[in-house]
C-alpha cells in the first residue's frame, strides 16, 4: 500500500504544479491585456459612449393590387425590419 500512497501523493504533485503554471500563465495574459487596452484607453478617448441597441432600417413596400398577388409574392412584399448592430 505505501507504493499507491506514494503513486497518488505523485500524481497530486504534478496536478498541483500544472495548475499554478497555467494560473500563472493566465495572469501574466491578464496583466499584458489589460496594459494594452489601458494604453488603447488613454491614446484614444471615445466621443461619444457606444449604444448596443441597433439601429431600425425599414425598406418601404411595394404598390400592387390584392388580384395580382400570390403567396409567395406577398411574403417577399412584405416590409422587412433589418438589425444593424
């Protein structure tokens, strides 16, 4: 039984350190990241604050009569609504 005790306690080892280089890997990313985009930050100030709601464009609808207007005609007349973000 000490060999498995000892196999486990290795592998717990080498668990161990693989997390605190990945942490450490992780944070140094973090740091230049946020280095950057504060140098991005200072270099270039907004001038205006960016909305995330997006903008409506409406296509007008064709002029026809109802006599003339099958199904699939009147689905592409419809007014469609696109989403610009």
């Amino acid at each position: 039984m000490p060999w498995l005790m000892d196999s486990v306690e290795a592998h717990l080892n080498r668990m161990i350190v693989s997390r605190h280089m990945i942490d450490a890997v992780i944070r140094d990313v973090v740091h230049s990241r946020t280095a950057n985009q504060s140098k991005l930050d200072t270099a270039q100030p907004l001038t205006t604050a960016p909305t995330n709601e997006p903008k409506l464009i409406k296509q007008p609808v064709r002029e026809t009569t109802i006599a003339s207007v099958n199904d699939e005609q009147a689905s592409s007349m419809r007014s469609p609504v696109i989403y610009v973000v």
